[in-house]
C-alpha cells in the first residue's frame, strides 16, 4: 500500500475525536506497508533471523496445548493417553520456546540490536524472556504431582526468605495455577506483541558494516566521501548505516522519503566488473570496530559466488522476499 | 500392531535414556550441573553455530 492511500485513510477523521487521533496515530507509527510486510531487507536472509518467529511458534503451540488442559483437569492429563500426549505436547513446547528464545537472545546480543532506536524492541524482549521464566517456574508448580509438590516445598523457603512469601505462596495451587493460566500468559503475550510491534516499527536490526577485506571478497567499494549517518528520525533514519557507506560521494545525504527498496538500491553504486585488485583506498574510511559479529561470518558468503555483487548481501534485492 | 512397534521403538528410546533413572549430575568445583541441562546448553551452542554457518536457501527471482 502506498503511502498516498495511508495519508488518505489519516485523513478520513473529519472531527478530533480520541478513535480518529489513536487511528492517525497509529497509522503514523505503523502503516499497513510496515505493520505486515512482504518484503524484507536481503541481510534477513540467515538462518540465524529465524529463531524469533520459531519462538513465537512454539509460544503458540504452549498456549494451545495449555488451553486444552485447563479444559480438561489434572486427572485426564495424568490418566488418559490423550491426556499424557497433551501434557507432554505442553512440556515440550515450553522446551523449544525457551531454547528458540535463548538462541534469538544470543544472536541479538552479538548484533547489538539494540542499535539504531531499537532499545525499547531490546528491552521488550528481555522482559517477555524474564516473565516467561517466572510463568514456567508456575508450570512447574501447576502438575498435580509429586514432582510439583517437591519443587513447592523446595521454593517456599526461598520465597519466604525474599519477604514475598505473604502474598506469593508457592504451596497454594490455586494461586499458582490463575498465575500459570491466566496473568503471566497475558503479560508474556502481551510483552511478545508489542515486541513484534516494535520490530515493525523499527525494521530488522542491519549487520554491522563489513570490514575492508569482507567488501573486496564481495567485489563492492567505497565509491566516495562516507556520506553521513543518517538522521534520528525520517525516512533517512531507515537507510542502514552500513549501506550510507556505499553512496557515491555526489548523492545528496538526504535520503528522500518514500523510496522503495528498489529506488533505494539505485543510490547504491555495485561495480558492474571486477574492480581493479590495486584499488587504491587512500579515501577510504577506517574498517569497522566490531568484527567478529554473527553476520560478519555470513557476509563471507558472497565471496564465493559469481559476478561481482550480484548476489552481495550489500546489494538490496530487486525482488525477493 | 502398528502401535505396538511404536511403543516398542519409545521404550527401547527409553532404556538407552534411562528417563526414569536418578538424574545425572556433573560437578566441577563449585560448579554442578544436571546432564540434561548441559545436553539442552550444548544442543543451543550447536544451533546458534549452524544458523550461522549454515547457508540460507534461496529463492528464485519472482515474476511479475
């Protein structure tokens, strides 16, 4: 959708109404183009971007496995073999979800994600992990077996220590259960949807700028005067840095707003031919300061492919998804 | 029998596990820990170093 048709919908709140300024707003902060798009930059073409949408696939299948539970009761999970199947489908997928998670915060780690504006998606995602822990340490409490009775006893004693233990009673399974089914799974969900939201907003955190070598490998060179980074806000802000470094020296370090990543791309001079090996790079700038990066290791695998940045991640695609 | 031969191959699964057994525990000085919880560290390790070695499949150009 165009962003013609996005300011046409903004425009349709005739009166100052608090529907029309959420809907102005929202449509400021998170056009449809933005909110479900279907494309993304080609750095995003990595195994390692795909253990947030693996997270949230085994959330789902821990919230559904835990409906059908909640439906059912303790006897018919301890008892039935439907039951059992379902009670471990329930244990499983909070394995994968906690695993996918810690590999997500692992490889955000490495990228410093938080980059770029981003601290709040940081953030957002550290609590929905921190909060997923305290709705498993419930979980572990909600069994109805001898097993939850063991931790429960175990626990209360650290909870007693904290002074928390008056309100937070880890030995009564009522409590603990309306905790595990129903107020931490709203926040985590909850957490987990404004952290996707902000991943909308924001867009993918960029890998960090490749090294000189890494860009000799890939056939690209710098072309000219870094341009500057890009402003805190605007369309100029969702440049990624590392690509500002690409534009020729005559290209204004305004970035237009409304370019397609197609348009964007034009900005960004790839040598059609191999560039010569004795390049001078007196004009270049100083190589990056963080090597070593999960993307760094990716960003070799151009080195290996055909022409000169046809197939560079630093080349925005002409049409993929 | 089709079952059967399922609930076979979980319980030979099973005995090479030892899931009903007394869980493991590795202890390096102050340091202990349950074999099950340094297996799950070790499969995250191994992940984390395969999405990033690993190449990701391309798609074919689309047409319009």
């Amino acid at each position: 959708m165009s962003a013609q048709s996005v300011d046409t919908f903004a425009a349709g709140a005739e009166k100052d109404t608090w529907t029309g300024r959420i809907r102005k707003r929202g449509l400021e902060e998170l056009p449809p183009d933005r909110l479900l798009p279907d494309r993304q930059p080609a750095y995003v073409a990595s195994w390692i971007y795909v253990f947030g949408a693996l997270s949230i696939g085994a959330f789902a299948v821990v919230l559904l496995s835990g409906g059908v539970l909640a439906v059912e009761g303790p006897s018919w999970w301890h008892k039935s073999n439907a039951g059992l199947f379902v009670n471990s489908l329930h244990m499983w997928s909070t394995e994968f979800f906690f695993m996918f998670m810690v590999v997500h915060l692992w490889a955000k780690f490495f990228m410093a994600a938080w980059r770029g504006k981003r601290k709040a998606t940081w953030i957002s995602g550290v609590l929905a992990f921190a909060l997923s822990i305290g709705t498993a340490f419930t979980g572990y409490l909600s069994q109805q077996n001898f097993d939850s009775e063991w931790i429960g006893t175990q626990a209360k004693d650290g909870i007693n220590s904290t002074g928390a233990g008056a309100f937070w009673n880890v030995l009564n399974f009522g409590q603990m259960l309306m905790w595990h089914i129903v107020l931490l799974p709203l926040v985590v969900a909850a957490l987990i949807g404004v952290h996707v939201l902000l991943v909308r907003r924001r867009g993918v955190v960029p890998p960090f700028a490749p090294t000189d070598g890494q860009l000799a490998r890939a056939g690209l060179s710098l072309t000219g005067a870094v341009a500057a980074p890009p402003a805190e806000s605007g369309a100029a802000a969702q440049l990624p840095a590392e690509l500002s470094t690409q534009i020729p020296a005559s290209t204004s370090t305004q970035i237009p707003s409304g370019l397609s990543d197609q348009e964007l791309a034009a900005l960004i001079e790839v040598p059609s031919q191999e560039p010569p090996a004795q390049e001078p790079a007196a004009h270049e700038p100083p190589p990056p300061t963080v090597p070593g990066s999960p993307d760094a290791a990716t960003s070799h695998e151009p080195a290996a492919q055909g022409p000169a940045g046809q197939d560079s991640m630093w080349q925005l695609p002409k049409d993929e998804s | 029998m089709g079952h059967m031969g399922m609930f076979g191959g979980i319980n030979t699964l099973a005995a090479l596990v030892h899931l009903g057994g007394t869980g493991r525990y590795i202890s390096w000085g102050v340091i202990q820990i349950s074999l099950a919880n340094l297996i799950i560290i070790a499969v995250m390790i191994v992940l984390f170093a395969a999405a990033i070695i690993l190449p990701f499949p391309k798609h074919e150009a689309r047409k319009k």
